[in-house]
C-alpha cells in the first residue's frame, strides 16, 4: 500500500497540445469525471435499467499567483482564446510528473478562471476547465 | 532555484536594523548570541530573529515547489528608568518605520505590534518596550 500526499502532484499543460511542461506554483487540482446513463427499461420491467453512455469531466486547478512562474502565464491567459478548438492539453499527476503514469491526461478548454488579492494573503487563481475528448486514466 | 538560506533571511532583517540604528541618533543594538554590557540609563536595542513554522504552498516535491516559512522578529528597546517614555517611543517609531509592510529581499514584514511597554524589564534597571513583527519568507525548490 503507498498512500500519497497533495504535495506531490503536479499539473502540467500546453495551450497548443504539443508538449505538456509542468505549471509552476500549483497548490491543488481536482477533476470530476461523469459518465451519463440511458434508461433502457422496457414494458413489463418492475427494476429499472440503465446503459452507460458519454463520458466528460471538468474540475480546477488552483495556483499561487507568481507572474514569472513557468507555465502559469500560458495557463491563465488561455481563458481568453476566443473560437478556442479546445487543443489545449492536460495532464493531472497525484505525483511525479513522468507522463502516463500516476496522472490523468485530456484535452479541454479553461472555461473560467478568477484571480483573487485579500489583504494578508497570498494572490492566488482558480481556473475551471471542462475535458473535450477522451480522458486518459493512468491512476493504476 | 535553493532552499532557502536562513542566515540570508537573518542579515536582511538585522542588517536593516544595524544600518538604521547607526543612524544620527545612533543606539547600540545587540542581536541573538552576542554579550552586551549596558552602559546605566542608556538606550539601546535588542534584535531576536526566530524562525518558526513551514508550510507547504506549491505541488512539487523536492523540485518546482514552495514552501512558505514563517518568522518572530522581537524587538527590545531599553532607555533610561523614571524620565517618562518618550525617549523609548522615539526609538520605537524608527524600528516600526524600518518593517512596517515593507517587502526586502524577499521578506515579507507583516505590521508591527508594539512597542508594548514590559511591566518586568529584562535586565533590571531600563524602561523596556517590545516591538514584535511577524515575517515569512518564500522558499523555492
């Protein structure tokens, strides 16, 4: 058993879907993936039946502002990209950062992101994004 | 980038205090671990640097990560007994000046407390004050 902590992920992007780099400065990220399900029930059931059908995910990714972090810039601005082909790519380590391995990988769209300054601590971002295509689990 | 160098943190915060103190009016200053005998119905400063709790900022293990380290720095400014404070107060206004939100080196001074007058001088025979100010440092990895 080898249980892991938050300190060891990791978050690593590419507005363009080349080469993933790791953001610095992430301080967590989450990712909900939800599979929706069709009734396939029929007369003269009594217990209702599904199939499984599309799958999507969306989650965050929270930062601690530093403008001259690597990768952050990138990552922030990339909510701005207007008609955006949803290229950019993703990929969640829970830890190391040898992709394919311990992480989760997708394309997907940052469709939010607000930076926050409170007086006494630190300036810190949330993005939102939501997956587009297929997700790639390699949490075994 | 390093772990951080606590005895760069320690001359960025003491430094500025030696540099301001050297100033017209000039008072002794002692830090941490340093003999000083008083001269009687003096001024003069005592400097205590501690470092206290770490915490963790960033994703990233040993490498692209960040801690956040925080620190005491303790202030005490002894004057002459039974001639009112204002000579201590005087003294106090320059130190809280040197800190108060400033960012140095990477070091973050929070706003000062104080100077609070100490009903129990240490040593004996002074009108002590204490000006406290919390700090904290960026470390990178």
């Amino acid at each position: 058993m080898a249980t892991i902590r938050g300190e060891s992920g990791a978050v690593q992007f590419d507005a363009a879907g080349s080469t993933n780099a790791t953001i610095v400065g992430t301080r967590s990220w989450s990712l909900t993936v939800t599979k929706e399900t069709l009734d396939t029930s029929v007369h003269g059931d009594t217990f209702r039946q599904f199939v499984g059908s599309m799958v999507s995910g969306s989650g965050t990714v929270e930062l601690v502002y530093d403008p001259d972090a690597t990768g952050q810039a990138g990552f922030l601005e990339d909510v701005v990209t207007t008609g955006d082909p949803a290229d950019a790519t993703f990929e969640l380590f829970t830890t190391g950062t040898t992709s394919g391995t311990d992480s989760v990988s997708f394309a997907g769209i940052i469709t939010d992101m607000e930076i926050s300054s409170t007086v006494g601590e630190l300036v810190v971002v949330s993005c939102s994004f939501i997956t587009s295509g297929t997700i790639t689990s390699n949490l075994e | 980038m390093a772990a951080l160098n606590l005895n760069t943190v320690r001359a960025t915060i003491e430094g500025r205090l030696a540099t301001e103190l050297a100033n017209t009016p000039a008072i002794p200053v002692v830090f941490h671990n340093m003999p000083y005998e008083p001269t009687p119905n003096s001024s003069w400063v005592q400097c205590q640097t501690t470092f206290g709790a770490s915490e963790y900022l960033t994703h990233g293990d040993t490498t692209d990560s960040r801690n956040r380290l925080f620190g005491l720095l303790t202030i005490n400014i002894f004057s002459a007994p039974g001639v009112g404070p204002g000579a201590n107060y005087v003294i106090g206004d320059r130190i809280r000046d040197l800190y108060n939100r400033v960012t140095v080196s990477g070091v973050f001074f929070d706003a000062p407390t104080g100077p609070e007058v100490l009903v129990s001088p240490s040593p004996e025979g002074y009108f002590q004050t204490q000006v406290r100010v919390t700090f904290e440092s960026i470390e990178e990895l």
